[in-house]
C-alpha cells in the first residue's frame, strides 16, 4: 500500500494532530509490524517568518540572508507529525524515541526562498531495542533537491531471548582540543516548542516531563544540534560549501542544564559532541564533513 498526501503552501494543522497523537492504538504490537509506504509533500513552502527569526534567537544562529542548516526541519515537522499520525502507522506517536540525524545540505538556501517539501518513511530494521526506521526528508528549489535529512526513529520493543547476554561496556570517552560551555535554561523547551511545533510533554515542564518517566524536562535533541551548529559555525574555520551534519542522540539534557560543546577541526572534517557538565558522558555526538 503506498498513500501520498499534497498540501499547497499551507502544512497541516498541528493541533487535529496532537488530538490524534494522544489516541491509543487499536492493534497489539507483535513482531510482524510492517510500517506503510506514506509520503506527505507541501508545495511552496514559505521559508521566511517571524518563527524563523524567533528560531535563530532560541537556537542562537545570527541573522542572515541565509536560512540555519535545520530550519527545513521545522518547516517539514507538520508532515513528520502527519505521517505518524495516520490511521495505517500502526506505532504510537508517543514513546517514539529520536535516534540519529543527518542532514546533507548541497547548497546555502537564500531566506525567502520558496520549497517544496516531501517526507516519506522509510525502511524498518529490527534491532535488540525494537523496531527502527527513517523518516527521509528532501527540500526542494526549482526543481533541484537543495537539502535532505534523515531521522532515525525507534520503538522500543523488546525481543525474547533463550539466555541473557552481557552487556558490552561503553567505548572510552575521547576528548577533543576544543570546549566551550553551553547553557541551557529552563525555558528552553518551551520557548523551541513555540518556534516549531514540537510540544512533546517531556520537553514543557518538569511536571509533565515527570508522568512519563523523567526527573526534570529534557531539551530537544533538534535543539542540542541547532544550538551546537550555531556556535560552531561561528567559528573562525568553518568552511562554506555542500555540508552533511550527522548526529546520535545520547543521554538526555534535563532543564535548566550546562553542557559542554566539545570538537575537533580535520582536512576532512569535524567531529564534535555535547557532554555533559563534568565531561564524562555525552548528550550528542556528530561529525560535519564538507562535500
């Protein structure tokens, strides 16, 4: 079965879909899910906004003629949120856990710009922690794809196993030469939801962050990356050009909280992280290579 969705120039609604968001799912969760063949496109996006400019400020991008590398990402969160959301995906919206992200941007795309957004899912694996899969994301300009990101979500899902295996111990934590410390306020959450759409509980308050199993309310990981370009791309090496930025999502930030941007420059690119106040675990890690 493959459904594809058309919006023109106006996403769908979030509201209507957060009221879908919250309703169980009617089916039980065994080990023959297969996911549906769903895409969603928007036609002439408009890129340029009041969120945006609120956007560059909670994230910390300066104002440019250029839009942040992960605006698209908050223009095409409606049809993230639609293809969830349908009747045929058979997991629940809430519980869904953001794995990794990587976006290749193959050109700077002017503010003002117009785009055409298409989002589709894509293809499931099954790991020990349950089922993943990708939410493939491409940004369009006269017919040309200028941007495209790939998310990597997972529902967790046990899988039953004759004996218990060890569990590996983490790989030593590298520290690279260069650090500076990142705030994050308790606000943050609030203030990227207004901007993008994502009201996730556990990103609002403590108390609501507390109903779903956290102590405090935990930052955005889209935030962490945004936040983490914005400084690194003010830095007096970064390049210009086609760029892929790709990241995994570690141990969450809880609000208010300190972390450490920590990274390293190459020829070939670099690679950067988000520790934690102490610098011994991380929030994030990525690399930045330049095509």
């Amino acid at each position: 079965m493959s459904d594809k969705l058309v919006y023109q120039s106006t996403p769908p609604a979030l509201l209507p879909l957060y009221g879908k968001a919250i309703l169980p799912k009617k089916r039980t969760f065994g080990a023959d899910i297969t996911l549906p063949k769903l895409s969603v496109e928007l036609l002439c996006a408009h890129t340029s906004s009041d969120d945006l400019h609120q956007y560059e400020r909670v994230c910390g991008f300066p104002p440019s003629n250029h839009m942040p590398i992960t605006w698209p990402h908050i223009l095409a969160f409606p049809l993230h949120l639609k293809l969830l959301t349908e009747k045929v995906f058979p997991l629940p919206l809430l519980g869904l856990v953001h794995l990794q992200n990587t976006i290749i941007q193959h050109r700077a795309i002017g503010t003002g710009e117009v785009l055409n957004l298409h989002a589709c899912l894509g293809e499931q694996t099954r790991s020990s922690r349950g089922i993943e899969f990708g939410i493939i994301t491409t940004a369009s300009s006269a017919g040309m794809v200028v941007w495209e990101e790939t998310s990597t979500m997972l529902f967790r899902q046990s899988e039953q196993q004759a004996e218990p295996t060890a569990k590996k111990a983490p790989p030593a934590l590298e520290h690279y030469p260069n650090t500076i410390e990142m705030e994050a306020p308790e606000a943050t959450g609030r203030k990227y939801a207004k901007v993008s759409g994502d009201s996730n509980p556990i990103h609002m308050h403590a108390l609501s962050a507390k109903a779903f199993g956290f102590p405090k309310a935990i930052a955005h990981g889209m935030w962490s990356k945004a936040h983490a370009l914005a400084i690194l791309e003010q830095q007096g090496e970064w390049r210009s050009g086609p760029v892929k930025v790709s990241c995994q999502f570690k141990k969450p930030l809880f609000l208010p909280g300190t972390a450490q941007l920590n990274w390293r420059t190459g020829k070939s690119g670099w690679d950067y992280q988000l520790l934690n106040a102490r610098g011994d675990a991380p929030h994030l890690s990525g690399r930045i290579e330049w095509l």
